[in-house]
C-alpha cells in the first residue's frame, strides 16, 4: 500500500493565526510521528510568497550561530508587502535555539520584517522546556494530537474496531497494511521506534529521573489498566522497585508532557477546592496498549471486559486529543460505588458527563448520572455506546466538546 498523507484539520488553525500583521512565533507541538513535519511541508508548498525550511536533524547538530544565520538569510528573500515564512524543524536539537529565537524575533519587530515564523520539534518536553524560559509572550501553541479514528479512516480504510485495537500512528498502519497485517511486526514497531524512542531519548537521556527501572515500571503499568482509576498507593503497591507517592505522581506528570498518557483527576464542581483524588488513566494512543500486550487483535475482540476497558479508553483519549489548548476541563466523577466514566467541562455553566456502555445496555436506566446531576443540577448528562445511546461512539470520538454541547443542547 502506497500511503497518501492525509491534510490535517489543525493547519488551519495556522492560517487563522497568521491572519494577523505581526503575528507570535507559531510552534507546532504534538507527540511524535504523527505528521508534524509532513504537514508543515505540505503547508509551506502552498505559501504564497518566499519560504525557507530548515531541519537540525543533521549528523552533526548546528549551533546558535547558525540559526541566526538562516534567520538573517530568510530575511534578504523579503520584499515590498509579500510576508516570507521561516521553519525551523527538529529546533530543540539546536543549544541555546530559545535565546537566539527570542533576539531575531525581537528584531523582526523592531525592523518590521514580515516574518512568519514557525517552530517544530520531536521532543515535546524539551520544545515545551525552551519556551518558558526565554519566550514569555511571543508565541502560541498549535497543537497537533493523535490521529482521530475520522482520519485513520480516510486515509487508511480501517473500521472503527481495528482503531479500537491498533490506534492511530500512520506509519504503524503502513507497516501493519504493508505487511499484510503482521502482528507482532506492527507491535515491534510501535514498542522500538515510538514507545522506546519517547521513554529514551526525550524523558530519560534528558530529564532527572532518580529511578528509570521504576519510571519504565509506571508507564508499563498504565498500560495495563487503560481507562482505570488508580491511587497512587495501589500503583505503589504492583510495582517492584520501591518508591513513594510522590515519586509516581511525578512520572505520571512526565508522561503526560511526553504526550503518552494522561491522568486525569476527579471533577470536584470547584478547582479551588480540588482534593488530590487518585486519576484516571488515560493512554492517548490505543498503540501504547496493546503493542505492549501479548494478546492479537482477535483474542483481545473476544474478551467483552477488556475490549470494553479499550473502548472506554479510545473514548477518553479522544475527548483529550480532540480538545487540546481550549481551556476545556476533562475529569471523571466518583463518590462511594457511583462513578460517571468522563466530564467535559467547557465553563463553569457547562458541564456534560458522559457515560461510555459497553457490556451494558446503554437504555438501562442511569443510576449513577442520576446521582451526579442530583449533585450538579446545571449540569447536562449522555451515554454513548457502539451504534447507540445519546450519541453513539464511533461519532463521539470524532467530534469536540463545543460540537457534544451543540447536540445536547438541539436535545
């Protein structure tokens, strides 16, 4: 199978940015390999004016000098009102990149050059790192998630349970497609060159972590329960080396900045008096899962509870994926045994909670939304389930909040 790049909807979001006159530096963040830089190729192809890429990826990285360099290069292909776009790609790699961006950016103002410029790296950590120590003020974040199931699917044909069970990497795909659905070839590829490659060479070789085996421990153990709440002390109590709550809760952090996984917390109706709670967690790619598991696609199919937890954890990925930088609030709900699997928060008058049914008949009667709306009775309650409920699955996990709250709301 030849792949096609699929056009990404987040691009958009770009345009709209530079739609300004002296727009903030555009950094593109997201989790690796899933088409940051394809896109941005494709973006600068059709740039009406000059353009200029530039990649650090290179056998021996460039220094600061050089970035200045190219910088001051793109600046020569200016002229009369045509804006010029300048990327810089893999910028992390490069020492000292957020001084040196932070000088030619603030000349570009001062001279009003007409510089659109855009920043692309493989390591969100390290990018996310650069910009809060010398960029305050100068850009804004387009971020670029996961592949939502509306894309793999035009791209790739998949049906919705193969997105289920082997998530929304392209290049995992190819493979997968390319060797006419070789298991244990797809999972190598995501467990070395996606899982191995984040794990290695953007937490451990470049962040302080005082225990790695553990760290590898918490990662490996979210894996295993995808969609689950779990205290920090019963975490503590399935791992083998030692640690403590702190510790955990740090490597969690970690992996969320990492773009991996995401714990979310307790909803609590007020984030003043938010508890620390025991969080959710979340695996923002359905990959990290089960190409970490020994089990194949049909054996995962046949186990109801498992593929339930998969389900319920593609749902929550989505709802993170789906609504990054929006100032949207995704938590779970739980008091005594009553539990609502996910709240959507868009503003303190907009509440959803949403219940995911999968082994359950999604027309029973809803015990525990009724209990949570009891409790917060502005709040708006769903249930979506495979080809039912409010909003059934395969079209929740597809749309954003602000278009959950469009459907409730017409009722």
């Amino acid at each position: 199978m030849v792949w096609r790049y699929f056009q990404r909807p987040h691009l958009k979001t770009l345009t709209s940015h530079f739609g300004i006159a002296f727009p903030p530096i555009q950094v593109v963040l997201g989790p690796r390999q899933v088409g940051k830089t394809t896109a941005i190729l494709e973006y600068m192809k059709k740039w009406n004016g000059p353009y200029t890429y530039h990649t650090a990826d290179q056998i021996s990285p460039p220094d600061a000098l050089w970035l200045e360099h190219q910088w001051q290069e793109a600046r020569k292909k200016l002229s009369g009102q045509v804006r010029g776009l300048l990327i810089f790609d893999e910028i992390q790699k490069i020492p000292r990149w957020s001084e040196v961006v932070k000088k030619c950016f603030d000349e570009d103002r001062r001279e009003k050059f007409s510089l659109c410029v855009v920043l692309l790296g493989s390591s969100s950590l390290l990018v996310q790192r650069g910009l809060t120590e010398s960029l305050a003020g100068r850009f804004e974040i387009v971020h670029f998630p996961h592949w939502s199931f509306e894309e793999c699917k035009s791209c790739f044909g998949i049906s919705f349970e193969e997105y289920v069970f082997y998530g929304g990497y392209p290049g995992a795909w190819q493979i997968l497609l390319d060797s006419n659905r070789d298991e244990e070839r797809w999972s190598a590829y995501v467990r070395d060159s996606l899982i191995e490659t984040v794990l290695n060479k953007d937490i451990l070789l470049l962040t302080p972590v005082t225990k790695p085996a553990l760290f590898r421990q918490v990662f490996h153990l979210s894996c295993m329960h995808p969609a689950e709440i779990l205290s920090l002390n019963k975490m503590l109590g399935q791992l083998q080396d030692a640690g403590n709550a702190s510790t955990i809760a740090s490597y969690l952090k970690l992996l969320d900045a990492a773009m991996l996984l995401k714990p979310i917390e307790r909803y609590s109706g007020n984030r003043l008096r938010q508890k620390v709670s025991s969080p959710k967690l979340i695996l923002l790619n359905n990959a990290l899962i089960n190409a970490s598991s020994p089990r194949k696609f049909k054996e995962t199919r046949n186990d109801p509870a498992l593929w339930g937890r998969l389900i319920e954890n593609a749902v929550g990925a989505s709802l993170v994926n789906n609504n990054t930088g929006g100032g949207i609030q995704i938590s779970y709900w739980r008091e005594r045994d009553q539990e609502v699997d996910f709240i959507v928060k868009m503003a303190p008058g907009k509440v959803i909670g949403i219940e995911v049914k999968t082994n359950v008949d999604a027309r029973k009667t809803r015990t525990h939304g009724r209990v949570f709306l009891k409790k917060y009775p502005k709040a708006k309650m769903i249930t979506t389930a495979l080809g039912g409920g409010d909003v059934p699955v395969e079209e929740l996990i597809t749309i954003s909040a602000d278009k959950i709250f469009a459907k409730v709301e017409k009722g």
